[in-house]
C-alpha cells in the first residue's frame, strides 16, 4: 500500500483497504491494522484541528462583539461631550437616528481594520489612511471609500481628534446622494458650532428625501433633516424659524406613524418632536405653549413606558419629560407642581441608578434630581427637607467625580452642590459652611484656569495634528 493514500477521505481510504485485502491476502493484516490505526489517528487530528479552528473563531467573535460594544458605549460618552474643553457649541448628543448610524461605523471599524490593528485604534486610523492615499482609485471601485473615511471618521471621535468632522464631511461629498452621509457630517458641524455648514448638510438630508417621495426611507431623512435643521436655527436664536422646522419634521413623522402605528422608534421620534417645539416656546418666553408640548410628549413617554415597563430607555424618557415639566412649573411659580414633578423624576432616576449603578448618565442623573428637589423645596421655605436632598446630591457627585477627576461637567456639578449646601449652613453652621464654599471656590477656580490656557492649548493642539498628519502621508 502507497502512504500517498493517507490523504484520502476516511470513506474514501476504507474503500481502497478493502480492495488491498483482496490484492494482497490475509498475510498482511497487521500491516493493514497499524495502517488504518493510522488513517484513524489523523482523522481525529484532523476533526480536531476542525474544533480548534471552530473554537478560535468562536472566540474571535466573541472579542469581535466585546470590543464594538466597548467602543460604542465610548462612542456615546464623546457624542455626549462637548467638542472641545468649554466650547461654544451644540454639546446635545446627536438624535434621530445619528447615534445609531455612527455606532454602525463603529461596528465595521471593530470587523475590519481595528482586527488588522490588533486593536490599536491609532494603527488602524494610519491603515485606514494609508489604504486611501495609496489606493484611492481602487477603494472607488470597490465602493468602499466612503465607508473607509466614515470608519476614520468614528476612530477619530472616540480618541476625541477634532479630524473627525472633516472626514465625515469628506464623506459625504463623496456620497451627495446618501442621505444619512450628509446627516452625520451635519450633526458634526452642529457639535463644533459649524453652524452654516450643519445647516447646509441637513437641508441636502431633506432634499434627498423629497426626491425618495413617499417610501419610508425618504421620510425618515425627511423628518430626521428638518429636526436637525431645528437645532441649527435654535442655536441661531431664530425660535421662530427653529419651530417651523420642528413642525415640518412632526407632520412628517405622523404620516409615518399613519402607516406604521407601532413604530416605537417612530413614536418616540414624535415625543422630540413635541419636545423641540416646547424648548423653543420655552426660549421666547412662551411658557404655557411650551408646557403643552412637554405634556404631550410625556403622554407618549408614558404610552411606551406602560408598553414595557422594564424598558431603562422608556423610564429615562419619562424622567426627563418630569424634569421639564418640572421646570415649567418653577417658572409659573408653581412650586407645589414643580415639586411633585421632579420628586416623580427623582423616584425614576433612582429607580435606574439601582439597576445599573455603573451607568455613569444615570448616576449623575439622579445628582441632579436630587438638587431639583431642594431647589423646589427652598422655593417653598423647607430648608431642612432641601438640605438632606442636597446633601443625597452631593454624595452622589462626589463618586462621580472620584470616578473621573478630569470631567469638567461633574466637577462643577460638585463645586454646585458645595455652594448650594454651604450657604444653608452659613447662619447655623459657619465652619462647616467655609469649609465647603471652599472646596467649591477651589474647584471652579481649578476649571478657570484651565479655561485660560484654551488659547494655548488649542495652538499645541495644532502642532500635535501637523506632525501626525505628515505619519499618515
């Protein structure tokens, strides 16, 4: 017998023994018995080598499917942050659909090119790069080369690189026709302040929706463009004109809504519309039209929260629905209103801090639920009642600052609730009150001090970006 029949199948290897037998005779069984003894032993090898490279692939999706979710769950932190250390701009995370079309991207980067990087995001942006200076023709082929500057674009925002923008931008004038291409790049532009730039994306959104008549897609750019569209004329203090948009995306989603009535993303959608169009109200003063569209929005908040109640999403809704109406109420010195609504509020917030207490959004949540408790309670001269609801505040700003010393936003959060509780303390408790007007004085004065090398900064900044720049060339 040949050894070159040991690369045959089992079956296949059997087959050809049997006619061995027949050819040869008895005499050469033991030899016959060691060769498919052998035959045996590499099959196993090889049904083994099968499993392990089951196994590794298993794995290697698993670690795929980790990583995404770790980067989309910083993905969201950035989109949440302002885009630059007090900066002047649009610091609302992105809605309608952008969050999810940018945690998409991001799910490409962790299947492609973070796995050639070996989970260096540095790496993979200079892969991305180098792939489309040296081959850009070929990317155009491919059809991959807007995906490719989106993917950069997504890398560039979790390490908080300010080239995020333009590689969105440089997206979407590769894709003038793709809808949501031109609604990432605008929110982008909005985050920066960029506001003739976002406003000139959303309404080629809006455009490319028109043109997609009545399909559900093209309404969805449609409704989605003219909210954002929204944003921009409300960050132009134009409330009027912003309310007019608003309205434009709210027709659209209710003829949506007409064809498709349990769209819960949809319904949803409708409740910011209600929302926008009360925060501009709110901006002109408007202050009953603007309550009338946070308690419509809250009736939808708390269609979906009956819907299903163990929803976090939902629960969240109905708190901030609570939190503005709350704040409406203040307003019309309603204070009695006001209380009941963010003590409704507070029972959510701490509701959902118990649930997840690593949730960093609903810790702080609930800091601040706590401090609009007290604020109602002082309106209505119930200091002592305010201060154990500042003091609950405080304890919670405290972890969360001891979690991230360098956020800004917590930090003055804090530096607020030793002012909010020094000052009650000052008639009956002087030392204890200096001593938190201090830590408080100290922490606003450590904020303004970085605020003062912003100029500096931004020109280091700017030499860091030259010489990483020249590395991707």
């Amino acid at each position: 017998m040949e050894f070159g029949w040991l690369r045959l199948g089992v079956v296949d290897f059997l087959g050809q023994v049997t006619l061995w037998i027949n050819h040869r005779g008895a005499e050469s069984v033991l030899a016959l018995a060691a060769l498919v003894t052998l035959a045996l032993v590499l099959a196993a090898g090889t049904s083994l080598r099968h499993r392990r490279k089951r196994r590794v692939a298993q794995t290697e999706a698993a670690s795929i499917r980790d990583e995404a979710a770790r980067l989309k769950d910083l993905l969201r932190q950035r989109l949440s942050e302002p885009a630059s250390l007090f900066a002047n701009g649009i610091n609302t995370a992105p809605t309608m659909g952008a969050c999810e079309a940018f945690e998409g991207d991001i799910e490409a980067v962790a299947r492609t090119v973070l796995l050639e990087a070996g989970g260096h995001c540095a790496k993979a942006r200079q892969l991305l790069r180098q792939r489309m200076n040296g081959g850009a023709d070929k990317a155009r082929r491919n059809g991959s080369e807007v995906s490719s500057w989106r993917q950069l674009g997504a890398l560039s925002l979790l390490d908080g690189i300010a080239d995020a923008s333009a590689a969105y931008a440089r997206a979407a004038d590769l894709a003038p026709e793709n809808a949501e291409a031109q609604m990432l790049a605008g929110v982008l532009h909005l985050r920066a302040g960029n506001l003739a730039s976002a406003e000139a994306a959303f309404r080629r959104q809006i455009e490319l929706g028109n043109q997609g008549n009545g399909s559900t897609d093209a309404g969805l750019a449609r409704y989605r463009g003219h909210t954002m569209l929204g944003d921009v004329l409300a960050a132009r203090e134009d409330p009027d004109a912003a309310i007019a948009a608003y309205t434009n995306a709210q027709s659209e989603v209710k003829a949506l809504l007409e064809r498709d009535a349990d769209n819960v993303a949809i319904e949803r959608d409708l409740s910011v519309t209600y929302d926008r169009i009360g925060d501009a109200h709110a901006a002109k003063g408007e202050v009953d039209a603007a309550l009338e569209n946070y308690r419509r929005s809250l009736e939808i908040a708390q269609q979906l929260a009956r819907r299903d109640p163990e929803s976090a999403v939902w629960q969240h809704d109905l708190s901030v629905s609570f939190d503005r109406i709350g704040d409406l109420l203040d307003r019309k010195g309603d204070s009695a209103g006001a209380l009941e609504s963010f003590r409704k509020s507070l029972a959510i917030a701490g509701a959902l801090s118990q649930r997840d207490p690593d949730n960093v959004q609903w810790q702080w949540d609930l800091s601040a639920s706590h401090d609009r408790v007290g604020d109602a309670l002082i309106a209505q001269g119930r200091l002592e009642e305010a201060l154990d609801s500042y003091r609950r505040g405080l304890t919670v700003a405290k972890a969360l600052t001891a979690r991230d010393a360098g956020h800004p936003g917590w930090q003055r959060d804090l530096a607020v609730s030793y002012h909010k509780i020094g000052s009650l303390e000052a008639i009956r408790n002087p030392a204890e009150a200096r001593e938190l007007l201090e830590k408080g004085r100290a922490i606003i004065d450590r904020l303004a001090q970085i605020a003062a090398h912003r100029a500096q900064w931004r020109s280091d900044l700017s030499r860091f970006d030259e010489v990483l720049r020249s590395l991707d060339q």
